[in-house]
C-alpha cells in the first residue's frame, strides 16, 4: 500500500488526532486509493480515500492532507492512514499497533515497596507491598498489583479490551461492592508489549475512581479524561 524511507512523524492530540506517519505521494499506491464520498471526515485537514484491493474496500483508510493551517503546512500533499481500517503498520522490521509512537512520552515501571491499599466505598480491594508504579508521561503514577494481593472475589469478568502502543492490550474486570457493580474498574495486561514486560499480569485500578492510600496516608483521586 505505501512504502518510504521519507515518512514524517505527526504528534497531536484530540478529536480524530492521534500520532501518525505520514508519507509522501510518490511513495502511496495511490492507484488504489478513489474519494470517499463526501461527508465529515475522521481526520482534520484531510480529504478522505476509499482503499479498493483485489474487490474488497476499506472505506475512509486513507486520508490525503489538504490546506492544514500555517502551523502544519508541512503536512500538504502527504498522505496517512487510518490505524483501525484493517491495514499492518511497520516501522523498519517491527510492526506498530493503535497509533505512532510520540517520541516525547514516556512509560517506566519500577517495582515498589511502599505500602499500597485500594479502597471504595470504606471496602479494601486490594493491599500490596509488591505493587510497581508505573510512569507515564502527562498521567497520574499507576499502581499495579499482584493478582494474589487483589480480593479476587469482588473482580466481575468484563468483556472491554483496550489498546495501548505503550503497553499493549489490557483486559478487564469490573469491581462488585456491596449491591453496586462498577465497571471497568481495574485491568490487566496479560501480554504486554516486549518494551513494558514488568506488568504483565499484574493488575491496576482507574485512581480516578478509587480510594488510594501510600503508606498510610490517603491520595487525592486525579483528574483526567477517565474521571467519572
């Protein structure tokens, strides 16, 4: 579909905005590309394409750069793809998933001994000395447990999947308390990606949620996008 040792990296965030390569025409099988049909496209400053290959097509999997502002006029004439169309995304030998990578992001797990309590409602869920903490840039500090520290009997099996390029894909359960069942409370990556191989199986609660005590002393729940 595309090919190129001239690919540009984009970074931002929001509506339809994720990190994205995107290359230049002569590099895109764009005999393989027809307009969309016209209607709200997905990506901003971009005109969408429909990918037809051996009969089949993937509707809106390619996105053609057109009149971004001055801030991104670098971007005109380039082409990029949408990451849930189907398509395999490779960066030299290795093949990227959910979106690029944003080279200024961060994600670093170090175990802990600190003393880790998660509560909701005045009811304990889980109690750690093992936890590991793990940092990700712009994001409150994650802890994560062993399963055998968490009160498994609470844990409600959940059919939500998510992806992450950082860690890989996470599973999840959701938290029964009392007659209230909370969903996708906590979750866990059973194989995460080579670069993050210290979480694997272990298991995290939404801090935006919860009731977190370090060492004794209770942590203001953060505000993020996951805040309920």
């Amino acid at each position: 579909m595309a090919d190129s040792q001239r690919a540009q990296l984009l970074t931002w965030y929001g509506p339809g905005m994720l990190p994205t390569y995107c290359l230049p025409a002569p590099d895109v099988r764009t005999d393989l590309l027809a307009p969309s049909t016209p209607g709200a496209g997905a990506v901003p400053f971009t005109v969408d394409h429909d990918l037809v290959v051996d009969g089949r097509t993937f509707p809106r999997a390619a996105h053609l750069f057109r009149d971004p502002p001055d801030e991104l006029r670098a971007l005109e004439g380039l082409w990029t793809f949408a990451w849930d169309a189907g398509l395999s995304w490779f960066e030299e030998a290795l093949e990227v998933h959910v979106h690029a990578k944003d080279p200024s992001k961060r994600v670093d797990v170090v175990p802990s001994d600190r003393h880790v309590r998660i509560e909701l409602d005045g009811v304990v869920l889980a109690e750690s000395d093992r936890a590991h903490a793990l940092f990700e840039t712009t994001l409150p500090t994650r802890w994560y447990l062993p399963l055998e520290d968490v009160r498994q009997e609470l844990l409600v099996p959940s059919d939500t999947v998510s992806h992450c390029p950082y860690k890989g894909a996470a599973s999840y359960w959701s938290v029964r308390v009392g007659d209230t069942v909370h969903g996708d409370l906590a979750w866990f990556y059973p194989d995460p990606v080579p670069e993050c191989p210290r979480i694997a199986g272990l298991v995290c609660f939404l801090d935006e949620a919860i009731d977190l005590v370090l060492d004794g002393v209770p942590q203001e729940r953060p505000r993020t996008p996951w805040s309920r």
